[in-house]
C-alpha cells in the first residue's frame, strides 16, 4: 500500500456512526498498524484512515456483494427452514450434558457423545427424542465457562451477601510451570444455618512477595464484589510473605483493617512439630523406609518373588503394599512405618536371601539386609507408630472442612497431655492437668506451665520410667534376651526416643500460642460454657474487639445476661450438650422468638457466629490444589486458566452442596445466561516483538481468519 506521510492521519471512532461505515467499520488491530488504521470486517482488508479512500472502498463491487448479503430485511427467518428458538427443556438437557462432562471427563468426549445419543437405534426406535441434540465441544465449553460456572459464583456471592467470612489462601504451581494463588471464603449461610466453606477463585502471579500479594487480594476481593470491611480473618500456612511478623500479607492488610485476625494452620504446625522432632532420630529410618519400597517399585520379578516368599510365611495372603515416604509431609511417615513393621519378618528374610545371592545382591540390598538384622531400627519404628498416630488422628480432625472448633482443639489439648505425660514426672503437670479439665481447649498460661516443665530437667522422667509404648518394651525385653541388642545399645535407643518426644512437646508449645491468644475467648461461645451455672464467663470475657463496630454492646450484654437466665435443654430439648456444636446452638438462638414475634437473641447470635467464621485449618485450600492436579494433567496441561478455574468451581461447588449431575437441576441464573452472548469473549492481546517475517506473516494470516 502506498504511504501519503504528508497526508497521515488518524483514525478516528465517530466513523463507525455514519450510516455508510456502519456494520463493517473498525480500528485495525495493533499487530496491523504498520499497514493501516481503518479495517473492513466484510473484505478482511486494511484501509488507509482517510475518509476519501474509506468513501471509495464502500463503492467497490466486492464490498457492495458482501453488504448486500448482509442485509437482515433480506435475511429469511430461521423458522422458515424448520428451526425453531431453544426452549427450557432443550437447555436444561445441555446443561446438564455439559455439567456430567465437566465433572466427569474431558470436554473432547462431548463431540462423541452427542453424536452417539442421535442415532435412532441408540434407544431401540426410530422415534429418538434427542435426534435434534446440537451439542459439540465449542458450545460445552461456553455453558461451562460462560453459564454454569458464573452461575454458581454469582450463587455464592448472593449466599455471602452482607455476612461476615474469612479467606483461606495459599499459593502453589500446576503442572505447566503457572503459579496461582488460591482463594476460599468461609462463612455462615443463612439459607443453610450452617457453616460453608468454598472456593472462591484463582489469580495467577508472578511474583509471591508481600506487597503484590496484598494489592491481588484487596483487588480480587473487589472483583468478586465482597465487601472488605466484613473480613474477619484470614487462614494461611506459616510462609513468611503470608503471615509473618515484620513484613507480609496480613501485616499490610492489618495496618489498613486493624480487626483482621490471622489463624495459622494447624496442620501445617502439625507437620512441622514432628518434622523437627524427627533430627532427633537416626537418619537411617527414612533410608530403610524410602529404599524398601524404591526396591519393588519398578520390578515385577522382584515383586513375586517376593508375594511368593510372603505367602509362604503367612498362609497364602498377599503383602499389604509399602506406602511412599512423601518428601513434603513428615506426618505421612504414619503409613510408612506401619506398613514396614507388618511385614518386617518376610522383608528381613527376602533381603537376606537377595544378598546372599551373588548374581542379584548390590549395595542397596546388602544395606537394606544388615539393616533389618538390626533390631535397634525395629524398636525406634515401633516407638514411632503409635506416637506418630496420636498426632495423625489429630492432624485428620483438623482437615475437616466443618468440624467443630472446640472439638477439634480439644483433642489438640488431649494430644498435647498425653506427650507430656510420657515424659514429665506426675507432680509437675498434675496442677496443668487439674486446671485444665473444666475447659475444652489449652489456654496460654497451660501453655507456658508446660514450658516451663520442659525447660527444668528435674521434672523430667529417667529414661527407665518415660513410656514408649507396649510394643516397644515387649521387643526390647526379648531382643535383649536373645542378645541381638545389648543394654548399652538399648539406652542409646531409649534416650533418642526420649529426645524426640521431649522435641515434639517443645515444638507444639513454641507453635500453638499464635492460634490459642484468639481461640481462647471464643471458646465461651461453646454450649458447654454458655450454660455453666458455676462458671460461666461475664461478658467482659468475651471477644468483644471481634464485634462489629455498628452493633450496640448494650444490647449484647443484656441478651447474655438473659441466656445465662434459661437452660439448654428450653433451647434444644432431648439434645445433649456436649454432642451439640456451637454453629447448631447458635443457629438455633438465632431462630428464637419473644411473645411479639421479635427475634429475643439477635445481636448475640450474629456476634457469636461472626467469630465462629474464623477458619480452623487450610487444609480446604490444599485440597483445592489436589483437585486442581487431578484435573490439569500432563494430558490436559494446555488448559486455560479460565476452564481450569470454572472446572474447579463446578467440582468443588457440587461437592458443598451434595450435588451430583444426577441430582443437578438448571437455576433460572444458567437459562438466563443460556443465549448467543455466551459466545462473545474478547479477543487475545497479540504482540509482534520480536518476530521475524515469517512469524509476521503466519501472525497475521491467523488474524484475519480470526476476524472472518
């Protein structure tokens, strides 16, 4: 095209509003500026942004053909041909198509499926209903991305309303390299009285530092039309850019909302705590985990030979399988060493004939062997299991998605006691374990008894008298008796194994204080401490700074002082108090009505319910990311953020709900959303840096047949 420099001029919008420019008139796209600023959408050509050429162009008889056809008066309706509008039904049966497909298997298979539902013979007659069945892989995947998925946000979100809720989030890499940060909000639904935990979305970043983190949050939180101010807290792990002290995510956030209370996960403390407590234990134990099943993993020969061996030992069983030893979670150890120990006797054998076997044995194998001859590495397995079991029930109470948080806690003070008392003398954690029994959680001045215990090595148990278990003392007497070990070898077991638990106990204390400040006045909401008769708190105890700042306090203390006037069985009769949880109480308080039909409880309720909004783990966001693995696979890596995230959406939205593609029915919201603008979406932003001629042409080749 020929260049007038002198004459260059702009492009200008007003254009596409006279009535000859209407319709085919538009900004070239950037990756077409070097040739021209005006575009025909009819011809697919570039125009110079001169109105004299843009008069001349609409005159030619290529333009006028493709005008002319173009015209909607000569345009004949679609009934004329037999078609007819989609009515709900016919939408109602897609939707649900495309739910099966989104939570069962890849979109591709919709081009399959709908073709075989078509045929006559598909029900045995020529009169199949779902001959006129017009369902393929692009409109699934708009009733996934477009319909369905925004229906079920825009669900959630009407669900929070004005509510107050907590964010879960944490960060984490797919399977092609693309790190996310994960949001789930945890809140109390009033369509439900109860409490949901759900998922909120995705932003991809590039960078996890404080600073970008707080502006994706408040952003993202805006985006998703909550309103801040009703942010309670938010539940992370213990990453420094997320929760720690001097500069992160929730100090940002906390100079900007002072009443924001973070919840560090327990889990993780969990991990961490036995991870630590681990350095105390030979290193050995995870080699002779990890290399025992590495043995197997990738022979079958050596896997019957070994079936063989084990179903000679134990009248024709198979061997359990030996669990992998996980490289992130310590806790996981659980199954590895109960596995190992099941089957010690037919392992020891099987790798002392391996290497006894000149043409099989090799250095892994005569190590494992002499390492199964050592029975000190049976006692510290044995030593293990149950402790590491005690901590993994734990562990698993805290990954529920709605348990109750005083339950839960009060295992935790239940864990916590029983390691103490394995190690420390009776009379120093008596006044602990006295002050303790009238609550259900730890307090910080349990806590700080405790430390103190450990810190002093006169409260600590000699090595003969701490407990390591039945298992472990049944072994150590026999194995002395048939002299494979001898005392001095046991005494070094015995004082590591003390060692570990001595850690574990230091460990929980050092962690556990950060949760317990916040959690220690809500537990007055517990249906155990709002009817004590004895000691029930006053309301100065109360958490008063997690109130809403419009509430009157007065009305507050005057409808605690009027429940502590009735009992719990008026509220819930038949019911008992200790199987009934907080949300259940409170749901029900909620509901509790005065002569005139004005709710006599109100204000106490919201207040109780909007601390019990606090998140207990993150262990929900964790689970999102296993979902998220389970759905992009090496497989499906090419998938876009916006199907991965509306995938995940349905998946996890169904699952709160107790919803199956079965049980699934259409909302008015997805028939709403059910048109032909479900096919609109804005095009790629297209650069061409750096590309060379040939990728200039290929680039603008696509573009043109993108606008055609």
């Amino acid at each position: 095209m020929r260049k007038y420099s002198k004459y260059a001029k702009k492009y200008n919008p007003a254009w596409e509003k006279i009535f000859s420019f209407s319709g085919w008139l538009e900004r070239a796209p950037d990756a077409l500026a070097d040739k021209g600023e005006a575009y025909c959408r009819l011809c697919r050509s570039v125009l110079r942004a001169h109105k004299t050429d843009l008069l001349k162009h609409a005159k030619t008889i290529t333009h006028k053909s493709r005008a002319s056809n173009l015209i909607v008066e000569q345009q004949p309706a679609l009934v004329s041909y037999g078609f007819t509008a989609k009515s709900d039904s016919d939408k109602k049966r897609d939707l649900k198509l495309s739910m099966f497909i989104a939570t069962h298997s890849a979109i591709r298979i919709i081009d399959h499926l709908g073709e075989l539902l078509k045929q006559d013979d598909i029900n045995g007659s020529n009169n199949n209903p779902l001959s006129f069945l017009r369902l393929h892989r692009t409109k699934c995947t708009k009733l996934i991305t477009h319909v369905i998925a925004p229906a079920y946000l825009t669900e959630l979100i009407e669900d929070v309303g004005q509510n107050p809720y907590s964010i879960i989030l944490d960060e984490s890499t797919d399977i092609s390299i693309h790190k996310y940060m994960a949001f789930c909000i945890r809140y109390y639904s009033f369509t439900q009285s109860d409490m949901v935990t759900d998922f909120l979305g995705f932003v991809e970043i590039d960078k996890a530092t404080a600073d970008i983190l707080k502006n994706i949050f408040i952003q993202f939180l805006e985006q998703s039309k909550l309103n801040i101010k009703n942010l309670m807290g938010i539940g992370t792990d213990g990453a420094s850019n997320l929760c720690g002290k001097n500069h992160s995510l929730f100090t940002l956030l906390k100079a900007s909302f002072p009443n924001i209370v973070l919840i560090k996960c327990i889990c993780h403390s969990l991990n961490l705590c036995s991870a630590k407590a681990c350095e105390e234990l030979p290193s050995t134990l995870e080699f002779l985990i990890r290399e025992s099943r590495n043995w197997f993993s990738h022979s079958s020969l050596r896997q019957i030979t070994y079936q063989s061996l084990f179903a000679a030992l134990y009248d024709g069983k198979k061997p359990p399988k030996l669990v992998q030893l996980s490289t992130t979670r310590w806790l996981a150890w659980y199954g590895c060493v109960k596995a190992v120990i099941g089957q010690w006797l037919s392992l020891k054998t099987h790798f002392n004939i391996i290497s006894q076997n000149r043409e099989q044995t090799c250095y892994i194998s005569r190590t494992l062997s002499d390492m199964y001859k050592d029975e000190s590495i049976l006692l510290y397995l044995m030593f293990l299991k149950p402790v590491l079991h005690e901590v993994t029930q734990v562990n698993v109470i805290f990954q529920g998605t709605n348990v109750d948080l005083f339950k839960a806690h009060s295992d935790l003070k239940k864990l916590l006691i029983a390691l103490i008392r394995r190690v420390l003398k009776p009379n120093y954690i008596s006044q602990i374990i006295k002050e303790s029994t009238q609550r259900k959680i730890l307090r910080l001045t349990d806590i700080e008894a405790v430390q103190n215990a450990l810190r002093f090595p006169g409260a600590h148990l000699s090595n003969n008298c701490v407990d390591y278990g039945w298992q472990f003392e049944t072994q150590s007497t026999l194995s002395i008796e048939s002299k494979n070990i001898n005392q001095q070898q046991l005494n070094i077991v015995k004082q590591r194994c003390t060692n570990f638990l001595l850690k574990l106990c230091h460990e929980l204390c050092n962690r556990l204080p950060d949760n317990m400040s916040t959690i220690e006045k809500i537990e007055y909401f517990c249906p155990d401490q709002c009817f004590n008769s004895n000691q029930r708190p006053s309301f100065g105890e109360l958490p008063l700074n997690l109130a809403d700042s419009s509430v009157d306090k007065d009305i507050i203390e005057m409808q605690w002082r009027q429940l502590g006037a009735i009992t719990f069985n008026e509220i819930l009769p038949g019911a008992s108090i200790s199987e009934t949880s907080s949300i259940e109480m409170w749901s029900t308080l909620k509901r509790l009505s005065t002569a005139t039909g004005e709710l006599k409880f109100k204000e106490l309720s919201e207040f109780a319910i909007r601390t019990l909004t606090l998140p207990i783990s993150n262990a929900t966001v964790e689970r999102v990311f296993s979902i998220m693995n389970a759905t992009k696979t090496k497989v499906r890596n090419k998938m876009g953020q916006e199907m991965l995230v509306a995938l995940l959406r349905i998946k996890i939205h169904n699952s709160v709900k107790q919803i199956c593609f079965n049980s699934f029915s259409p909302t008015k919201k997805m028939l709403e959303l059910f048109d032909s603008k479900m096919y609109d979406s804005d095009e790629p932003t297209v650069t061409v840096a750096n590309l060379n001629q040939a990728d200039e042409e290929l680039l603008f080749s696509t573009i043109e047949m993108i606008n055609f």
